[in-house]
C-alpha cells in the first residue's frame, strides 16, 4: 500500500535520506530506527508532504504522492505524530484531538447555517470518536483540561489520540515512545498493535532510537537492509 522507491533527500551536499526502498502492507507496523541524525524524521517529512524529495518516488494505495502537499496527503489518508508535539495549549486536551478528523462538514462556512443539525450531529461523533481515543491513551480524565498543563510523555499519547482519530489509512508514529514511561509507552503501544492488527487495515510506521552509532537503517519487508548506511524497517505482525 505505501511504497518507496530509491527516495532521496539533499541538504546542499549532505543525503539526510540516500536511496530508501521499502514497501508496507496493510496490518504490519514498520519499525524505523537509527541513531540521531539519521534521517528517520526527514524521511516521514518526504512522505507525509512536509518536504519535497530530491528523487525517487512514494506510492499509496497505487497513487504517486511524491512531492504532494502535506494537507493533500492528509487527505489522502496517511496521518502523522511529530516529534515534538505542539498541541494548541490553551485550548482543552479533547478539543486538540477533535480539531483532527478529515472532512468535517462544519469547516465549509455556508454547511453552518443551511444544515446545522447535520453539524451538530457530526460534531457529537466526533467528540464520541475523540473520547474514545482519550480513553485509549489514557488521557480521558484530563480531557476538560488546557493541553498545556500536559507532561511531554503526555503530549505524545496526546499525539496518538490526535493520528488515530481521522481514521487513517496510514500512520507514521515519529517516536511515540520518548518521554513516555516505559512500561506505559509498551502497554500502550502493544494494545495500538493489536488494534490495528484486529482491524486488519491501519499499517503503523513508528521510528527509535537506535544506541549504535551511524546512519538509519531501513530492514524492509523484503527482507535485509540494503546498504549499512540506510535506513532499516523492521516489520512486525
Ligand atoms: N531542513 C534541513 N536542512 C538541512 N539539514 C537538515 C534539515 N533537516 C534535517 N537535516 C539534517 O539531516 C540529517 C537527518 O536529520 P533527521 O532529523 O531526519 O534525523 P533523525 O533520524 O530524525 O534524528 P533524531 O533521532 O535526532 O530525531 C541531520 O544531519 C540533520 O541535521
Ligand atoms: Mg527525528
């Protein structure tokens, strides 16, 4: 469903991204790691539409989105966490993941007035939708509150609860673990395995920290990583 074709991405002289092929199916989560520097965030930049790549293309779902802007692959389906997470702090934890779904009816300013039940109808699924996902990430009983009294580990299981809200066909997790208490971070991150796995549908591409040194590695669902200086994907039912 995503694939990438020999991507690339220049700094100047610098290749943050050299030659990235991998491809991902529906139900497997995809591990990106690498040390710092790598090129882990760079390469969900090209594919999330934040950065156009120098060359090699990316496919969804049969359509090339190399190069599409970030808010077209938005809606193309494939929704992204950020590193650093920038909730909007004064406005309350569950209005932050409300503000995510694709599509409302109520952004077209003329919907508003010539079918506000419909809005309102929509707007009380998406609170339900958005509730949901709170309670997912265990954030619920903080949901009245303004996200900026949120730790950083909670902002990125805010983040989570923001992604997984559009219902995404993809999801690029850029370290959803940092900052997280680990034995939280692994529950949390085993029970969004085994939904996306129950549902059969949403492939999760999530990226670590590697402790060696070098470039990121990339081991694709074909099998090895092609080269010791790129990044390895390493996929997992
Ligand atoms: N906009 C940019 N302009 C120039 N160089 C950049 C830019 N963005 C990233 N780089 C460089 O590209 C390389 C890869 O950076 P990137 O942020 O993708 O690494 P990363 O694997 O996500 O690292 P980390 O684990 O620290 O998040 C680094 O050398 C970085 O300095
Ligand atoms: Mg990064």
């Amino acid at each position: 469903m995503l694939i990438l074709n020999d991507l690339v991405k220049a700094f100047g002289g610098h290749r943050a991204v050299d030659g990235v092929s991998c491809s991902m199916e529906r139900g497997r989560i995809t591990g990106l790691i690498g040390p710092n520097g790598a090129g882990k965030t760079t390469l969900f930049n090209l594919i999330a539409g934040a950065l156009k790549p120098t060359s090699g293309s990316i496919s969804l779902d049969g359509h090339d989105i190399s190069g599409r802007r970030a808010d077209q692959v938005f809606q193309a389906g494939l929704a992204r966490s950020f590193q650093i997470p920038r909730p909007f702090p004064e406005v309350t934890v569950l209005e932050n993941v409300m503000l995510a779904p694709r599509g409302q009816t109520g952004e077209t300013f003329w919907r508003n007035w010539l079918s506000p039940a419909l809005v309102a109808a929509q707007e009380r699924a998406v609170r339900e939708k958005a509730m949901h996902w709170l309670e997912f990430v265990g954030l619920a009983a903080l949901s009245g509150q303004p996200a900026r009294v949120l730790s950083g580990g909670q902002r990125k299981l805010l983040e989570i609860a923001r992604v997984m809200v559009s219902e995404p066909k993809l999801v690029l997790l850029d370290e959803p673990g940092a900052g997280v208490m680990a034995p939280c971070a692994r529950r949390r991150l085993k029970r969004s395995q085994s939904r996306s796995r129950a549902r059969a549908a949403v492939p999760v591409i999530a990226t670590s920290k590697a402790r060696t040194s070098g470039h990121p590695k990339v081991n694709g669902d074909q099998g090895e990583p092609r080269a010791a200086n790129q990044p390895t994907a390493e996929s997992a039912m």
